[in-house]
C-alpha cells in the first residue's frame, strides 16, 4: 500500500517541477530571443515480483515477468532552440537571427568569458560601440569589438552581417571590414542560461572552434530592423499547464486513496 503512496508523490513532484517550467515559458512569451523550456518524465526502478522465464521442453510456455513500479522521476528540462516569430520594429540596431547560432557578446576586461544570445536589440553606446542593455559588447568575427564612427551619419547592417556607413560630407556609404560575427553550435540545448538572456558555454553544446561568418557556412542570416521574439505558443502552454494540473490532482487522489484504505485497515481491530 505504501508503494501507491510514494509513487503519488514522486508524480506530484514532476508535475509541480512541469508547472514551474510553463509558468517560466508564460512568464517569458514576449521576452525577445527567449526560448521555452520542456520537461519530460522517467519511469522510476520497478519491483520485480516474479522473474521471466522461458519455455520448457514444449511443456509450457515462457512467462513474463511481475513488476510493479515505484513512480516517475524527472528525466529532463529541455531548452527548445526553434525559430521564433519576427517582429518588425525599423530599427537599425534590432538584429534579427534567421537560422542557426547566436550572437556573440562579451565585456572587456582580463578573465571575462563570452556569453551568447539571440536576443538581438542591441544600442550604442557613449563611445559609440554597439552593446546590449547590459552593456556587453556586440563581437565581430576577430571578436573584436563593433565601432560605429561618431562622424558617421547613417549605418546599415546587412544580412552577411556587414557594417555600411554613411560619413559626415560624404555621398556614398563606405564599406568596412568588420562582420558581426555568429557562433555555432551543434548541441544549442546544451547551453546553459545565466540570466538576462544569455547563455554559457558547456561541454556538451558542441561550440564550433571558430565563429562564422552571417549567411556562410551554414550560419543564420541577419535581419536588420527586426527582432526574433519568443518562441513561446501560448495555446500550446496553455493545453499542458491543463494537463499538468488534472495530473497533480490524480496523483494527489492516489494519496487519498491510499490513506483511507490504510484507515480500514487500522479499523479491522474493532
């Protein structure tokens, strides 16, 4: 009877973990460059009653083994790296990723580690180097960072990424060699989020050992004007935030159930 009882809690456990996770999606569904979480569940160790066995001598047949399962235990918390919708907003510094990667961002100073984003609303800064809004510098493809002349009157972004300016006096735009730079990786769910949209590195994202150039290489393209929102479905959240719900209240029944034929048990001694 015990067993009925523990397996309500360890599903009642997953489920709250499943809800604390929609809530986070929910919470984030206009969050730019957000990508939802997912969470997927484990059968626990089942205990063996009773063994297979096989057939005997064409006098018997095999028979399967008795288990009885102990519950579920959580298998695992995804980050679900899909495209999310575009939003367009004409603003030269909203960068938009299309495809695969992420922007590269680090602050200067020794010891600093890069951290990586699709969130793509970056600005200016006094000195005129282009930062996000917590002042990480935009990286180019030196992993240098990405200077907007203050001479210069218009800019423009192109898809490879290029910087195009327009200078003070001049007539034609001028070419630079700075690209911002894209970095791959082959296991994007294996990065780890720290906060303010940023993700780390970790041994099992597949970093590639150089980063690539927009549009090259089978990296993402850059949209200029636009931002990759989040790739939250609010129908679809919605539907397991239900699902997840009646599941906790199945599992919370078991307990009842659980407890009242214990109850009966205990009154056998009358």
């Amino acid at each position: 009877m015990l067993r009925s009882m523990y397996a309500g809690v360890s599903g009642m456990k997953g489920f709250q973990t499943k809800l604390d996770v929609i809530g986070n999606n929910i919470a984030n569904v206009s969050t730019v460059g957000f990508k939802k979480g997912r969470v997927t569940f484990q059968d626990m160790m089942s205990q063996t009653t009773s063994n297979a066995q096989g057939p005997i001598d064409n006098s018997r047949g095999g028979i399967n083994a008795q288990q009885v399962g102990t519950g579920s235990i959580l298998g695992t918390i995804d980050n679900v790296h899909t495209q999310g919708h575009r939003e367009t907003t004409d603003i030269p510094l909203d960068l938009q990723l299309q495809g695969d990667g992420m922007f590269v961002v680090q602050r200067e100073g020794e010891g600093e580690d890069a951290h990586y984003t699709r969130a793509g609303n970056f600005g200016l800064d006094d000195d005129g180097y282009i930062v996000n809004a917590d002042g990480y510098y935009l990286r180019d493809t030196n992993l240098e960072r990405i200077e907007i002349p203050s001479d210069a009157k218009s800019f423009s972004i192109g898809t490879d990424g290029k910087v195009t300016y327009v200078k003070e006096g001049a007539d034609e735009a001028e070419e630079s060699n700075v690209f911002i730079a894209v970095q791959l990786f082959s296991n994007p769910g294996g990065l780890e989020k720290v906060g303010n949209s940023l993700y780390q590195d970790t041994p099992n994202a597949g970093k590639d050992d150089e980063v690539s150039t927009p549009d090259s290489d089978g990296a993402a393209s850059i949209v200029s004007g636009a931002l990759e929102m989040s790739n939250v479905d609010l129908s679809q959240e919605f539907t397991e935030m239900i699902t997840a719900q009646r599941g906790f209240q199945a599992n919370t029944r078991i307990i009842t159930t659980s407890d009242e034929i214990l109850q009966e048990l205990v009154n056998l001694k009358r």
